[in-house]
C-alpha cells in the first residue's frame, strides 16, 4: 500500500508493482550507503547542536547508523525494492531499530538535497583514487622512459616516418596528457567539494539549521548559496565525465600505437603475457586484448557523457526525476576509468622494449631529411631552397634504392656544393635526435631533465 511508503500520507492507492520496480534505484545507488549514513550523521549532530532535536536522539540516531552500516558490509541487509533509493531503505530500517528518534532524522532535508550530498561525497572519494591511479600510470612512463633513455624509434605523421626520436621521449609525450588530466581531475576536484544539504527540496528549511557546521563536519570547504541550484545542479559530474572522456581518449590513443607496435609487421614492443590473450583456432596468436578492450571502453564513457547531457538538456529548475539516470552513467564511467588506469599501469611497466627494432625502423624512410635541410641552412641557403634540394636528392634516392647516408660525395655534390664531409656527421640517427635541444626537443640532455622534472613535481 502507499501508505506504507515513507511518503505515502498523500496517496489513497498503491504504488502499480511494475511502477515500482521501473521507478526504484536501489539496484544502482545501494553502492552510496556509506556516503548517505555518513551524511546523516553529520547531519543528526547539527540538529542537535541546533537544538532542532533532542541529544538523546542523536545519540539513538549514530548508534542505530552504526549497527545498520556493519550489517551492510557485513552483507546481513536486505535492500528492497519498494523502499525505492538507499536513502529511504536505510531510514526505514534506522525507524524499525530505534522507533521515534529514527523519524526526526529527515527534519530539515530532503531526499533533493541528500541524494546531491551523497553523489559528492562519494564522487569526491573517487577523484582521488583516479587521481592515484593517474599517478602509477606516469610512473610506469617514467620507469620505461629511464630504462631505455637512449632507444631511437622512428617519430610519425601520418604515419608515415618523420623524423627519428627518443622512446624516452614518446613515453614523455603521454606524460604530458596523463598530468594534464591529473590537472582537470583536481580542478573538477574542488566544484565536487561543495556541501549541497540544507537546500531541502528546492527552497531550503525553515528550520535554524547550521550548514557550515555540517560541511566542517563532512570536511568541506565551502557550501553552495542558491537551494535551487543545490538540488538540480549535476554540472560536477558532467565535468568528471567530460574529463574522463578527455583522459580514455588518451588510453585509447596509446592502446592504437600498442597494437600497432606490437604486430609482427612492427615488433616495436611485446606486450606481457599476463596482458593478451590467444586465439581458439590459431595457436600462433597472441592477440593485445586489454589495450583493444580499453580502446573499446572509451566509446561508452563517451555515451555515458552524451546520456547525461541530455538528460539534463531540458531540464527545468529544480529537482525532476529523471535526474535519477545520473547514477548508472556516472558510476559506470569510474568503474571504467578506474580499471583502465590499473590495468594500463600494470601493463606498461611489464612491457618489453625492441631497441633494435626501433633502431633499424628509424633510420628507414629518409628520417634525417629534415637534418640535411637544416645542414644547408646554417651553410647559408635559404630553408626554401634547402627544402627543394633535399625533396630532389630524396626523389634520387628512390630512383637509386639508396638512403641518404649511402650517397657518395660526388652525388651528394650534384645537389649542392655547400655539402661537405661533415653532412656525414650531420644526418646520424644520434645526431639527429640531439641536436633537437630546445624545450620540448627529444635530445637526451632535453628528455633527462624532462624526466627529471617530472619526478620532482615541477
């Protein structure tokens, strides 16, 4: 019956049992309990600081949350579909364990403002641990990057073969991304930190309730200062989920180049055992599951961002059901994020580096074309002019089936008469990659200090 619901004074007739179970979150948001009994602890002591309740019920109130918190991680309660939410499955249990004190506990608030107040507090736990993981993930990059320091690999556009560069320094260049989502993660960090309970449904309380104290409480730093926007504001998990995007991007960015060094065409890096899996009718296979799978993963945070965007789209101020679908694409996106961190950390640091792959790769495709052009500029021509002497010796070579470093003097001659013996010294893989000593440049002196930097958390 309705009347049977915590809310159901108003109602004559049942909930329809379909309506029920199609309108309950409990399957999904039972994962916030601890959250929600952590709010309303806070929440029942500022009542009774506030005199709005006596003490002896807020002791019977912590006590009776207690015991309800233990029987859940002991796995000893039994959630229920028709009490609709964690919020009013836990009360209704707080209610039958201490009788009346446990009905005062929802004077001053409302499931509005309790359900905001648990998403942050539990998104808040979250970002820290993505930001944990965001740590290892650099950390494996530096270790890879240290361990093969000197390894030259052939740098793309296009994919096709540029110029040649550091391992070190691609293994920096996902440094740079995975600290620039650390940067968004904390930033969004401090928007999730903003106590939301006191909002009550929609106009906050006419109750003398003491916000500030609650957010001492919960350890946040600051509350917010519009009730309406406090309930039906879900711009903190919008933000999370877009960096979230932005950040499986960036694996899924790094799991293309692992499968494609990985192959047998490249053999760039072997990927750990513990990491791939084999084929059930090829027995030669071994195929990179996990980064194809992270790869695969960044489509549905990406769907997740898009569902909730337009759920709240056309929303109107304040609170409206459907902003319970917040809940599954917000939890889905952590668990997913989460995963591929750990599982990529792991992975990276396992894996096995080809240096003389890399090598022989690098000094294939003309890599140190540029180099020659260069070369002539600082013999005084012009880099346009260097640029189409180079193109015709390259376009030579093809002809020939030779590289640069095989022309004889002679030809290297019959493009230029500025080149000399020392282009010889000029165009080497090692050449190439440390004359590129300005900031941001692939030498090894420039990569080092990078590294460096990095460790220090400059």
């Amino acid at each position: 019956m309705a009347k049977d619901k915590l809310w159901g004074g108003r109602f004559a007739q049942p909930t329809n049992k379909f309506v029920e179970e199609f309108t309950a979150s409990i399957d999904f948001d039972k994962r916030l309990y601890h959250q929600d009994i952590r709010g309303s602890m806070a929440h029942a002591r500022m009542l009774g600081k506030q005199g709005i309740i006596p003490m002896a019920d807020v002791e019977l109130i912590i006590h009776g949350l207690k015991e309800i918190l233990e029987q859940i991680e002991a796995g000893k309660f039994d959630f229920s579909v028709s009490l609709e939410d964690i919020h009013m499955n836990i009360e209704a249990r707080l209610s039958a364990k201490i009788g009346e004190a446990g009905k005062r506990l929802h004077t001053g608030r409302s499931r509005n403002d309790q359900v905001a107040l648990d998403i942050r507090l539990y998104l808040r736990d979250e970002i820290v641990e993505v930001l944990a993981y965001l740590e290892l993930l650099v950390d494996s990059l530096i270790f890879q990057a240290e361990a093969h320091i000197d390894v030259i690999m052939p740098g793309y556009t296009h994919l096709q073969t540029a110029q040649p560069i550091l391992f070190s320094h691609h293994m920096l260049a996902y440094v740079e991304m995975f600290k620039r989502d650390k940067g968004r993660m904390a930033d969004c960090l401090q928007r999730v930190n903003v106590l939301p309970l006191g909002a009550g449904a929609l106009a906050g309380t006419t109750f003398p309730i003491d916000r500030e104290h609650v957010a001492e409480i919960l350890e946040f730093p600051e509350v917010t200062r519009n009730s309406l926007d406090s309930v039906s504001d879900r711009d903190f998990a919008l933000e999370f989920m877009s960096a979230s995007s932005i950040l499986m991007m960036h694996l899924s960015r790094f799991s293309e180049e692992l499968i494609i060094w990985s192959t047998s065409e490249f053999k760039f890096i072997d990927l750990s055992d513990g990491f791939c899996t084999g084929s059930s009718i090829m027995p030669q296979k071994k195929n990179p599951d996990v980064p194809e799978l992270v790869r695969g993963k960044t489509g549905r945070v990406y769907g997740n961002l898009m569902a909730l965007l337009t759920v709240m789209k056309a929303l109107p101020l304040a609170y409206n059901k459907d902003m319970q679908e917040d809940k599954e694409p917000l939890f889905d996106t952590i668990d997913t994020v989460k995963g591929s961190l750990k599982i990529f950390a792991d992975m990276i640091r396992e894996m096995k580096v080809n240096r003389e792959t890399m090598r022989t790769a690098a000094a294939k495709g003309f890599s140190t074309a540029t180099d020659v052009a260069d070369y002539l500029v600082r013999k005084g021509m012009a880099f346009r002019d260097a640029h189409e002497v180079v193109g015709k010796s390259v376009a030579y070579c093809l002809s020939a089936g030779k590289d640069l470093p095989d022309l004889t003097m002679e030809e290297w001659k019959s493009f230029s008469d500025r080149i000399g013996e020392d282009i010889y010294d000029s165009i080497t893989l090692e050449a190439s990659v440390n004359a590129r000593r300005a900031t941001g440049g692939t030498a090894m002196e420039r990569v080092k200090a990078e590294i460096e930097r990095v460790k220090s958390g400059r």
